[in-house]
C-alpha cells in the first residue's frame, strides 16, 4: 500500500469512527480542507448543545497537517486511537 493509500485509509477510519462512536452524549465530527492540507477533528464532551456551553472545556479540536503524507498518517492514527479510547470510557 502506498503512503497516499494510508492517508486515504486513515482520513476514512476517523470517518468510521464519527459515525460508530457518537452519541447524543458524546460527538466526533470531522472537516476535511483538501484546499488548506488539513484535516480537523472536533471532539464534543456531552454531545454538540452541551458542549458549546463551556467549549473551552468540552470541545476538543485535533489539527492534523496534510502537507506531509508520512507525518499525517501517523498523527491520524495517533487522533483515532485517542478517541477511541475517550469513547470507550464514555460507554
């Protein structure tokens, strides 16, 4: 598989990840800027209304630079990891 493919697989597996993992109680959303390089994941504790009462504490946003196809599959396994693993400790 080539680096270009992983980055694809990669961009899909947090898109998976935002429809299987969110809940009315915890939301994944992600924006794709193929124009910017970049990729922005928004993680909303206690789902979206919730969280933009106090969004400096309940809204996570991951920045992952697609300008180097090498260092963004890294950064995009290390962002679905992690939220996976916040919403296994939301269940």
């Amino acid at each position: 598989m080539t680096l270009e493919q992983n980055l694809l697989t990669g961009i899909a597996n947090i898109s998976r990840l935002c429809m299987i993992k969110s809940r009315d109680d915890f939301e994944i959303n992600m924006s794709l800027y193929p124009t910017k390089n970049e990729l922005n994941i928004y993680v909303y504790k206690g789902g979206h209304i919730h969280a933009w009462r106090n969004p400096a504490e309940r809204i996570e946003k991951i920045r992952i630079d697609l300008v180097e196809p090498s260092m963004a599959a890294v950064k995009i396994l290390e962002a679905y990891t992690y939220i996976e693993n916040l919403a296994l400790e939301k269940c």
